[in-house]
C-alpha cells in the first residue's frame, strides 16, 4: 500500500493585525479588514477539512504581536477545536511575533494541538492507524529574536519512520530585505535529507528549492501597501515518489499596485475613465485595496493634483467601486512624471539648479520624521521608513522641485 502523509503548510497568520496604514478606509471597510486575519484563519479550517488532511502546520507568527488580543487567542482556540472534530492535528511553533515569554496569559488549546515549546530543535512522532508516519521537527522562539542558525540541530531521528518534515521560522542568511533571523543557507538544509523544509517568516511566498521541497508559503492575509497579491497556504501531499503542492488562496481580499499612464487624457474626467477601464480590465476575482501610480508627462496633471481635481476622482471612483460583491477601494494613489529626469550636467558648475541637487542629496529623510517616531500613538499607526523608502521620497522631492522650476 503507497504511504503518505496529506498536510496543510501555513504560516504568519498575524491574527489581529492593526492594518497600519489603512484606518482611512470608510468604517464599513475597515470592519472588514480588521478581520480579515480571522477569515483567512477560517478559511484555512475550512481547506484542511474539504481536503481531509493528516494534520496542520503553523510555522511561527500565529498572532501580531506578543501581547496577544484575547480575541485573537479565543478564535484561534475555536479553529483548533473544529478541526478536532473532523480528527486533524495541528502542530505549531511560535516565531519572533508571538514569542513565549512575551505572552504571560497564554490559552490552553485542545488535545489535537502540539506545541513545540523549545528553543532547541525537537521532533514529534505522528502515527496514522497505529504506525508511525512522519517525524516533525521544529523549535520555537522563547524570547523576542533567535540569531544563532539552527540547521545543525536538524538531525533525523528514527530512519525507519518513512517521512521527515522539518519546521523553520527563519530567512536565508543573504536575505536583507527583512530583519534576519534563524539565519540559514538553502545548501545546508538541502543536504539535510528532509522530506520537506515547512518555512516560515518571510510574507512572500517562494520554493527555494523543489527537491527536496524548501518552501515559504508567506503571509495568509497581505496587511499593507507590500504584501500584494495573493496569500494563502499550501496543501502537500508527500509520498515516496513525489511532493505534491498546490497553493490555496485563503485571503479576504488582496493589495495590488496598478499603474496607468494618463499622459493622453486631456481633463480629469477622461482620467476618471482611463481609471475605470483599467479596474474592469482586471477581472478581480476578490476585493481589492489599490495602490494607484499615475504617470504623466506633461505639466497638467500636477496642476489637478494641486487644485484637489484628482482627489475628488479618486473619491467618485470609490463611491461607485466599493458597492460591489468584489469591492475595489482605491486607498492611495500617487503621481509620476516620466519627463522630469534629473540630468547629471546640472550637478555641475555653481549654480542654483547644481546647489539644489547636492542640498537635496545630503539631506536625510529620517532627521525630519524623528519627532513623529518619538509619538507614543503615531508610532502605533505608522512603520519606520526603509532606505528604499527613504531614496524614493528623496528622488520624488528632486524630481518635482525641478519640475517646477522649469515650468516657471
């Protein structure tokens, strides 16, 4: 008889997120966002049962923060509780988010759930009808950070037990887009002869490797401007001539950028139009937050922006869009001019164009916003600037500054 295990692979549910960044939604919406971690989470109960899985994997980050909402604590405890009735297990661990010694009044879950509860790698027997199926390994973080790499202490366990899976909340060592932790190279873990590496950590989904499969599954609910598309798990089913995995969308609604290019329209109600017609072209299948670029390469859209003319289309926009099943908000939009380059020649010489450039280039970002990180409550809705961030708003402000120079 072929043996196998089936499990659902999830991780970073950041159950109770904030959603910094958009508490200016309209109400209604904002009601929606704020729970969407939790249907994301019922979502993904309801896709371990349908496919009748062996148990649940949760790879660190469950809640936000380590201060756990009751709320958060409650509805993950009912989830677990629904997925006992249909005899699936669930074994998790706890990442840099929700670490142990953060959370001083933890809930106890039931029977079905399995916590690693350590720093050092550990490793669980699942049994399916009497016999032992898959080994699952993996620790977690007991305090805020975990810097030391912990692939040394993978080690198989029993080689009689036909599966061995291997759970990590961590990044690649040559990761520096994010803050990095349980540092690891794909080499290491590769040579680890595991079944399967069950990542978490990082919110973008990837397969770092497909044999044996390394595998993020990112964030089940995109919570800001970065987290675009779509976010879900995966369902594996691992045998012992081949990996399957597919990925399960799980999320209540997605964040995606679009760029339109309005350099043709000659009123803002024409780029009202160019606006709608790029939204139907799209054929949003969930409801969507949008980031809106608008790129232009005359002076006139600037002008509109100025007078409040773009706002007022975006609002008409969505008043319509969001009475929709699959609402479509429109929560940012921004303008870029595609004739205003900065030319090197202007560097040169001592003139005001040269002194504005070299001004421009020597100031920091970070110095004018210390004030506002220093607010007890700013700092509750606002994330600090990266240095991408802060070379975008740099060439964006040199960019404009020349752009209205030469107009005058």
């Amino acid at each position: 008889m072929l043996k196998q295990v089936s499990f659902i692979h999830a991780a970073d549910l950041h159950l109770d997120s904030p959603f910094k960044g958009l508490s200016q939604t309209p109400s209604n919406l904002f009601k929606m966002i704020r729970e969407s971690t939790f249907s994301a989470l019922d979502e993904l109960v309801q896709t371990a049962i349908h496919h009748q899985v062996d148990f649940v994997l949760l790879v660190g980050d469950l809640f936000d923060n380590e201060k756990q909402s009751i709320k958060a604590q409650i509805r993950l405890k009912q989830a677990f509780e629904l997925l006992q009735q249909h005899q699936i297990l669930v074994y998790l661990s706890y990442g840099n988010h929700d670490y142990i010694k953060g959370n001083k009044h933890p809930v106890t879950y039931p029977d079905n759930v399995t916590i690693f509860s350590q720093d050092t790698v550990d490793s669980i027997v699942y049994e399916k009808n009497g016999e032992a199926m898959a080994a699952i390994y993996g620790f977690s973080y007991v305090n805020r950070s975990v810097h030391a790499n912990k692939t040394s202490e993978y080690e198989k366990q029993n080689e009689s037990i036909p599966f061995h899976i291997a759970m990590l909340h961590g990044s690649v060592q040559s990761n520096t887009d994010h803050d990095v932790y349980a540092p690891f190279q794909v080499r290491d873990l590769s040579r680890k002869d595991f079944d399967y590496w069950a990542l978490g950590h990082i919110h973008q989904r990837e397969i770092l490797k497909e044999d044996p499969p390394i595998v993020y599954p990112g964030n089940t609910q995109g919570r800001h401007r970065k987290e675009t598309g779509a976010k879900g798990c995966y369902h594996v089913v691992l045998s012992h001539a081949k990996a399957e995995l597919s990925f399960i969308p799980l999320q209540a609604f997605q964040i995606n950028s679009l760029t339109i290019n309005v350099s043709e329209c000659k009123s803002v109600l024409e780029i009202e139009q160019k606006i709608l017609d790029e939204l139907t072209k799209q054929s949003f299948s969930v409801p969507q937050l949008i980031d809106i670029h608008l790129e232009g390469t005359g002076n006139q859209v600037v002008e509109w922006d100025k007078e409040g003319r773009i706002e007022e289309v975006i609002d008409l926009i969505n008043e319509s869009c969001i009475q929709k099943d699959h609402w479509i908000y429109l929560f940012r939009y921004s303008i870029h001019l595609k004739t205003t380059t900065i030319n090197p020649e202007w560097y040169k010489g001592e003139h005001f164009i040269s002194e504005l450039l070299h001004e421009a280039d020597n100031q920091t970002i970070s110095s004018l916003v210390t004030e506002l990180y220093q607010q007890k409550r700013a700092r509750r809705f606002i994330e600090r600037l990266t240095d991408e961030q802060e070379q975008q708003i740099k060439r964006e402000a040199k960019e404009l500054l020349i752009h209205e120079f030469f107009k005058e």
